[in-house]
C-alpha cells in the first residue's frame, strides 16, 4: 500500500516513510491510496471472531504486504491485550468503552500500534529511532507507556511544568527504561516549538533518526478503525442500523470510523459531538470552516480549535460538503450540559461518564430526539472517569474509586530533567544525552 499527502494526491511514499515522517513534507496528511472493502463473509462471521483477529483482518487490509503478515499479527497482538465492550447505559444508549488500556484512555490503540510499527522498522536499520512527543497530558501517558521497552527507540516526552496534572504527570514520569521526562519551564506550546524546531535542524536530522508521535500519524489512525468493527461484532444480533456518537478534539477518533465505513462497515450515521469548540459542528451547520485558538473546558482533551484530521474528513468526502453532511451530523454542548448528563445518568442508571463520554453520550441522545430513527446508538467512551478524578467527584459530589493501574502509578516517584525552554538548551540537552 502506499501513502498520499492530501495536500498532493500525486506525492505518495512508502508506509515506513509516512509512519516515520508523520506529516508529509508539503504539510498534508498521509492517506491510503485505496481503501480495500472486506469481503462478506468477514462481516457474516465477524461475531464468532476475537477482538484480536478481527483488528489483524483490518490492518493487513489496509496495510497490505508493506509488513509481513506473522509480523503484523504480532504487532496486532501486543496493541490488543485489553477489552473494549459495548455496555448499555440506558434505553437509548450504548457506551464503546475505550478506556481498558494501561493509561486508561482510547490514545492506547494508537499510541500502541504506532510503537510496535516503529520497533519493528527500527530493526530493519541499525541506526536507534528518537521519538520527540510533546505533550499537554494525555498524549505523552499513551506514547510513552506504548513505546516502554521497545528495542531500537528512544522516547523524550516534553511537558510544561506545573500544567498537568499529577496523575498525568506520573504516567511519564515514573518509566525510566528507553524513557525520559523533560520538564520544560514553559507552556504546552514552547514544547511543541522545541520539537519542531528540533526537526529543522540540520546537525540533530544528521545524528539522530528523529521522529515524531503525533496525533496526524497514520500508524495511530488505523487502529482507530479496529473497535468500530468489534463494536459491531457485538451488535450484530441487535440487527438495527448502527449509529455512533464521537466525542472529538482533533477527530482522529472519528476518521477511523470513517475509514472503518469505507472497508464496508454498515455504519448509518456519525455524530461528531464537541465541547464549545464547535468548529466542526458549526462547519456542518453552514459549510464554513473557521478554525480559531481554543478555549477550556472540563472536557480538556477535546480543547482543539483548529481540528487537525479535518482535512482527512475532507478528503474521504471529495471536498463535497453535501456527501460530507449527509454522513455526519454536529453537536456541541457547554460544561453546564456537561455536568448535567453525568448527574442524570449517574442519578438514573449508575453509570460514571467521564467528561468526554458525557458529550458522546449528549450528542447521541439529541440525535435520536431530532431524528426519531429506530436504531442502536453507540458513543464512545474514550477515557475513564477517574483520570478526570477531580472533575468527577466535584460534579456527582462523591469520591470515585481509581482502579489499579492508575493507582500504580501514582505510587511511583516522579523522575524528570528540568529544562530552561530557550532551544538551545533542549538542543544541548539532546547532543550531550542521546
Ligand atoms: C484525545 C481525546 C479525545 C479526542 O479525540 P480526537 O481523536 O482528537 O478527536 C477525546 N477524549 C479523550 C479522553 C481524549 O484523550
């Protein structure tokens, strides 16, 4: 398979190029050339396969031969060790809980299968990988716990000191191994300036093999497509048509729905649910896309203001807005409404929404009031409630348990390399360490 920048369909490189380069050099994002449809009786069995199996079917159709098939498997095979069920919440809804990986966060699949691709790309060469991550809290926990003890890769994860928060903190902090933390005296984005800057230069690009973990990275989008289908497979005897709502910040999460419709899974409708940053929702309204700098909320993941897979959105659709629109509807909710839902589903069935599910769930139960359609409606749930521990408890006005992964981690002690963020330091740093 190759991999075309959507800003030049005729720019098309390998799947180690794309992987390791992230975004193409004319700043367009990779795609596949072709999206492959998976034959019927894939779909007539699915539900008598493994969670496993049915990702290892996705990702050889898509990849194709570019990894050979027993390496693959086991690249599928360590990304997916843990669930992800369908749970009903109430009559109308149905949670994909994503949150079962190790940080406890959707980012796993991705952060996960990236590593694994990556490792697996290191040992063809003999020259280590260097992944520059930089990260306002989630993204890094994912990245650096997905890349923990891959043979050939090195990761320094950036982070804005003072400004995560502490459980985020520990889940880079405390990995040792091929894993350093630099805790930058700065703001989210002086991190990320120090890694771009860190691409531009010529003496680093000369020593090091660098690369980046980003949320643009194809290697992350793939496996994004595996749960939909699994998601079906436990549907399948509910034999309705199947809508999904997507809490989004980037809608990375969303494409590889998208993706996994376009391999052939009867998806009839998605909803792209935001936070008040409505970029996209408000696109879908008036077919006017105005990113603007992001504001924030309790659902901080999805604080995005200029959504980076939209362009792949776009590009799946041909540009046409009207096909676009017809697949894909918008909603955006406040922190108030927010904060309402998970008191009403806490108060009505039990069930603890993070604050991103909350706005999935939001988004779906809306769609179904305007619509009226007969149909099963899955949201995703993409982090557990306990990483939003504070949020959580403030609103349900109770202490939430953290389960034990979490708790594992806030037990080890922090260890970070305090930097100054001018780049010369970050520079220096890098040359005398690496
Ligand atoms: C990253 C993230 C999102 C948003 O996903 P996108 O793919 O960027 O749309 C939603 N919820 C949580 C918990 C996240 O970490």
């Amino acid at each position: 398979m190759k991999f075309y920048s959507t800003n030049n369909p005729n720019l098309k490189v390998d799947l180690k190029e794309a992987v390791t380069q992230g975004l193409a050099p004319d700043n367009g994002l990779y795609m596949p050339e072709y999206i492959p449809v998976l034959p019927k009786e894939f779909f007539d069995t699915i539900d008598t396969k493994s969670f496993q199996e049915i990702a290892f079917t996705v990702a050889k159709n898509i990849i194709g031969d570019d990894v050979p098939a027993d390496e693959l498997k086991r690249i599928v095979d360590h990304t997916i060790q843990f669930d992800a069920p369908v749970v009903e919440v109430d009559d109308h809804a149905y949670a994909l809980e994503l949150f079962h990986g190790p940080t406890l966060a959707f980012k796993d699949f991705g952060a996960r299968f990236m590593s694994q691709l990556l490792g697996y790309f290191a040992r063809q060469q003999k020259q280590e990988i260097v992944i520059l991550v930089a990260t306002s809290g989630d993204t890094g926990s994912a990245v650096a716990n997905g890349f923990l003890g891959v043979k050939g890769t090195k990761v320094i994860v950036l982070y804005p000191s003072g400004k995560v928060s502490d459980i985020q903190e520990k889940q880079f902090t405390t990995l040792g191994q091929n894993v350093t933390a630099l805790e930058i005296d700065g703001t989210f984005d002086d991190c990320q300036r120090l890694v771009k800057e860190a691409f531009l230069d010529d003496v680093l690009r000369k020593k090091y093999f660098l690369t980046s973990a980003n949320s643009i990275n194809i290697a992350r989008l793939i496996p994004q497509s595996f749960y939909y289908f699994y998601a079906y497979a436990q549907m399948k005897d509910k034999a309705k048509d199947l809508v999904f709502s997507i809490p989004s910040g980037n809608f990375g999460n969303l494409t590889g729905g998208l993706l996994a419709q376009r391999m052939g899974l009867p998806i009839r409708k998605f909803i792209a649910t935001t936070n008040v940053n409505d970029v996209v929702p408000e696109y879908l309204r008036t077919n006017v896309f105005a990113p603007r700098p992001s504001q924030q909320t309790i659902s901080n993941a999805m604080d995005v203001g200029n959504p980076s897979n939209f362009a792949r959105m776009l590009d799946l659709f041909q540009n046409d807005f009207t096909k676009l629109s017809a697949d894909i509807a918008g909603y955006s909710f406040s922190d108030d409404e927010t904060r309402a839902a998970m008191r009403h589903v806490f108060a009505s069935t039990e069930y603890i929404l993070d604050p991103h599910g909350a706005i999935g769930y939001l988004g779906l139960i809306k769609y179904l009031e305007e619509q009226g359609e007969d149909v099963t409606g899955i949201f995703l749930e993409t982090a557990h409630p306990a990483k939003f521990k504070e949020v959580v408890d403030d609103t349900l006005g109770k202490s939430i348990d953290i389960p034990k992964p979490l708790q594992h981690f806030l037990q080890q002690s922090k260890k970070s390399i305090a930097l100054k963020s001018d780049y010369t330091s970050f520079k220096d740093f890098l040359l005398n360490t690496l």
